[in-house]
C-alpha cells in the first residue's frame, strides 16, 4: 500500500545496493511481495525475494546515497491500489501516486519518499443505495451509486471475499471515502464497508464465470474492424518500430473504441511522448457524449527516466484497476505502451540479481510473466451478476523492427490478435501503418455472429475477398518489378487497380480529418462491398474485351477513393448513389462490348 497510514516495524539493515536491487538482513517474519520502506526517506519498495535472514527488495525509487546499514522498515501489507470514487480522470505513477500532486509537493521533479494517498479523503461524494437493510449479499453485489463523473457511474460494491446479511445501510446522502456506508454481519460478526477497497495488484480479481469474446470491440478503424478484429475482452499486440505509429494507433482506439472506461499505462516511454499524452487527452472530446474523454479516463505514467522497477508495477496497476471496473459491469479497454519496456525492466532488475539469462538477455520467466498479464484479459459474468470485459491491447518496440526479438515473438503466444505496423507503409505516409500481410485475427469466426446481427452478414465473405486481392498484389509486385505493370494482362492490371483502392480508399486512414478519423460499421462495409463491385463489374468487362484502362478512368472510380474524406458517416446512404453511378457507368461501357 502506498501512502496510507500503517505501523512500521523495523525488519532488517542493508547490506547490499546495486542500482533498484538491494538486500537487507533481518527478520524472517517478512513475506514475499510486501511492501517495505527503506531507509530515512522511507522510499518505497517491494520484496522479491527471500533466502533465511537475507531479503531482497526492489525500490520504486531512485537508490542513489543507500548504504550498509540503513534501516528496512515492513508494512505487513502487500503491493495495493486503492478502489473508490475519484479514479476516474486521475493521472497517477508506476505505484499509485497522484501526479499532480506529487507536483505540487515537490515540483516538476519527483521527490523521494513522498507519501500520498492515491484517493483524496476529504472529498464528499453522493451515494444512493441500491439495497436495503435485511438484504443478503455476496462479494461483488452493488450497495449503490456514486455519479463519479458524467459518463461514469461509480458502483460501490461488497469486497469478493465478504458475503452475509445486511444490518445497517446508510441513506442518501453525501460521504466521504472513509465513512461507513454498510454493516454486513457473517458468521463471524460485523464487517464495517466504506467505498474505499484495497486489492493486491499481483492477485487477479475474482469473477462468476468467463465467456466467449462474441462482441467487437468497435474502434472506427477501418482496417482494425473490417480484417483484423477485436473482440470485448480480447488481446491484441501492436509490434513496430521507431516511428511506425504505435502510439497514435493506441490514441485512436482509446478516443474511438466503445469501451466504457479507458485505462491508458505509459510504461518506460519517453518522456516527451507520456507528456503529449497527458496533455492532448484532457483535451480530447468523447465522441459518444461530447464531454471530455478523461470522464471515462484513468492515466498511468511511467517514464523511461523513472525508476525502472516502478515499470513492472505500473503494468499491474493498470489492470488491476481496468480489472475493478469490469466487476462494475463496464467494457474496459486497456492500453499498455509498451510491453518491451517493462520486459526491460525485468531485464534489468534479473541482471542485477545475477539470474541465468535466457534469449537476448531476458529472464527465463519473462513468457510466464507474460501470460500472467494476458491473462487477465477476458469477458466474465461478474460476483455480482454483471456481465463486462477487459480488453488488453499492448505495444511491443522490438529493437530495428525486428519481429524474431523475445518479447514479440513471446507475446505472439498470448495474444489472438496481432496488428503487425510497418516502418516502410510509415515512411510512404500510409496510416494506421498495419500490414495486411502479416497481421492477423483470431476472433474472426468469433465474431462473424455479431456482424449478421450488425445487418452486415456477407462481412466475412467480402474480407476474405478482399485480403485475397491484396495478397495477389503482393505477388504481382514482384513481377511489376522486373517487367513493369503494363506488360501484365488486364485482367492481373485490374486486381492491381482495385488493390489500389483496398489500400488508399479503405485501409489508409488519416487520425486528423474530421470525417475520416472515425468510420461507422455501416460505413466499412459499404465503401469494401463498394471496391469489391468494381472488382467484379471490372472482371466482366475485361472478360468481353474492354482495356483496364477504360474501367480505370470512369468518373466514379476516383469517387470511391474520396469517399472516406467526402462522406461523412450520417449520409451512409451516399453509398448507394455512387454504387448506382459505378453500375451505370460500367453497364455503359459493357454495351459497347457486347
């Protein structure tokens, strides 16, 4: 726990610092992941290993003038958040401390050893009871509201592990944090609730039951929803090198995705881009609502200039919290940028304590941590009822954009979707910088009964129409290369033409056009079934003689480009007047084949 009042016991007196890693000697009372605070300054740690007398701790702060002797202090209590109204719009640290605070305290430059409580006490929020006095209830059930912010409906609920009958219930009315609000009585006595809860960050939170990923997780990307999907509750990795977009791809899923609440950890980035970020999102409007988007925001910040265990915390953290909204019932999306820092972090923190490297250097447990982290993705039934959903979507920066790196290739193993960017679709102004060819979803078949539901059921058919052609333009490139593009058949011209218009029309699409940053299903699907009947009406035609070059240059093929930048998503029915002109225009030109 960071910043909450407890009783300090001296534990030990160190006898070993290198860099986060230090060992102190002391008493065996001591248990694995509590949380310690080291020396006169009280900096903030966590024990991580323990041999007889000998402890090993690693600091969420800079270490610099510890030495021998100084003096270990244990908390009894284990690396927690707290849970409660005032989360949302928060922008904490690695280990749950309010930066704006912090900054208050000690300026731009965060001190050592500041103790802050992540939640402010004193604040008094609205609660109106959903249940009533004589009530049985079990962990996870809802005791009432709290209007945490517009968009967000804040539910108090009972802690997992508490169940009994409900002997005192506070009316509505106004409390703070720390007010009693509920007496459940059990077998053994009364338990006091107030709307502050601490969980363990290393400990999933428990749930009814998981459920199948059926629902898309909607981000208006036309290239993520149309061909590579993600279902509420699924996991995704964007791999890609320096420059290619990871972070803005991730800026645009957390503007645009239907998620309910927004958990965005920045984890080991540079400092310049976590402070874009945190100044851009304040500004940002919902789309949905139009009110601010940090109304349903929670910022985690963890600079590359930080301590770098606080990285592998603020990873935790994260979830932890995207972990709490779901049990409320919410779609949670969670941004982790990146991955590759953390594993660095873990890197860095295994070196130190001279563990046997594996591959490049990484600990050998380094696939497990990853599977434990994506693992707490999923779809549940909540304790309470509800149903709601954590979707992991994790950056992974492998060094040179090389793909055969660890971490990539380990994270591959426990994500099934995977949005492959490409420095040189980056370079040619091409984005989102996805590449087609070496991305995939696993959720397609999932999702198929969703998209019949959302009155488009041809979808699967016309992706896999569509990644064909793209795949056959790959192949002719090669060819094009060596003999050039009109020495091809027109009938190869053309699958070159409407990959052209897969590519520039449907896949590429610009984050600062008002239109265009945002493409509703209806939308998609009509401008790919769009390409796709030129396609066809194109094979006809060249099948009774007619040059590509006629289809190409017909009035309403250029229109079928401008159509995500000419119509907006209200006037989907603009869709059907340029496929009429398309037909009119193609019947045209068959009847001088004919």
């Amino acid at each position: 726990m960071i910043g909450t009042e407890v009783d300090l016991q001296r534990v030990g007196d160190l006898t070993w610092v290198n860099g986060p890693v230090v060992r102190a000697r002391g008493s065996s009372r001591i248990k694995m992941y509590e949380v310690v605070q080291v020396g006169p300054e009280h900096l903030v740690g966590e024990v991580i290993g323990l041999d007889h007398q000998m402890i090993t701790i690693q600091v969420y702060e800079e270490t610099s003038g510890l030495r021998p002797g100084t003096a270990v202090y244990g908390t009894g209590a284990l690396l927690s958040v707290e849970l409660g109204p005032g989360l949302m719009s928060s922008i904490f640290d690695g280990i749950q401390r309010p930066l704006p605070v912090m900054e208050r305290r000690s300026g731009p430059w965060i001190g050592r050893g500041i103790q802050l409580t992540p939640l402010y006490r004193k604040r008094e929020w609205h609660f109106k009871p959903s249940v009533r006095v004589g009530d049985a209830v079990v962990g996870g059930a809802v005791l009432g509201m709290v209007p945490e912010t517009p968009l967000v409906a804040h539910k108090v609920m009972v802690p997992p592990a508490l169940s009994g009958r409900l002997s005192q219930l506070a009316p509505e009315g106004n409390y703070t944090l720390e007010d009693e609000i509920a007496v459940i009585t059990d077998d053994r006595g009364d338990h006091s609730i107030t709307m502050l809860q601490r969980w363990p960050v290393r400990n999933p939170r428990p749930y009814r039951s998981r459920l199948r990923p059926t629902e898309l997780l909607v981000t208006g990307q036309r290239v993520l929803d149309t061909f590579f999907p993600l279902a509420k509750g699924g996991t995704a990795a964007i791999p890609g090198g320096f420059g290619a977009g990871k972070t803005v791809l991730q800026h645009q899923v957390a503007k645009w995705s239907d998620a309910d609440v927004i958990i965005y950890v920045g984890c080991g980035e540079r400092g310049n881009e976590m402070s874009d970020v945190l100044r851009q999102f304040p500004e940002l409007r919902d789309p949905a609502s139009g009110r601010p988007l940090m109304e349903r925001t929670i910022l985690i910040a963890n600079t590359s200039n930080m301590p770098v265990a606080a990285r592998e915390a603020s990873i935790y953290t994260g979830v932890t919290l995207a972990e709490y909204y779901r049990d409320m019932g919410y779609d949670v999306a969670m941004m982790a940028d990146s991955t590759s820092r953390w594993a660095e972090a873990l890197r860095e923190i295994s070196g130190r304590l001279e563990e046997m490297p594996a591959e490049e250097g990484f600990p050998a447990y380094l696939p497990a941590r990853l599977a434990e982290f994506y693992e707490r993705a999923g779809r549940v039934t909540t304790l309470g009822g509800d149903r709601g959903s954590v979707s992991l979507i994790g950056a992974v920066s492998p060094p040179g954009g090389d793909f055969s790196e660890p971490v990539t290739q380990h994270t591959r193993r426990f994500v099934r979707c995977f949005w492959a960017l490409d420095k040189d679709l980056a370079s040619e102004r091409h984005f989102p910088a996805v590449n087609w060819l070496r991305s995939y979803s696993q959720y397609v078949d999932d999702l198929s009964p969703w998209w019949t539901d959302s009155n488009a059921p041809e979808w699967h058919e016309l992706r896999e129409r569509a990644l064909e052609i793209l795949q056959r333009e790959d192949h002719l490139r090669q060819i094009v290369q060596l003999i050039g593009a009109d020495a091809l058949p027109d009938d190869q011209r053309l699958v070159l033409e409407t990959a052209r218009l897969l590519r520039e029309g449907v896949l590429q699409q610009s984050a600062l056009d008002d239109v265009d940053a945002y493409t509703t299903i209806d939308k998609q699907v009509g401008m790919l079934r769009l390409v796709l009947a030129f396609h066809d009406h194109g094979s006809r035609l060249i099948s009774k003689g007619c040059p590509v070059t006629l289809v190409r240059d017909l009035p309403a093929v250029e229109r079928i480009v401008r159509i995500k930048q000419m119509v907006p998503n209200e006037a989907v029915s603009q869709l059907a007047m340029i496929g009429q002109a398309l037909t009119a225009q193609m019947t045209e030109l068959e009847r001088r084949y004919s």
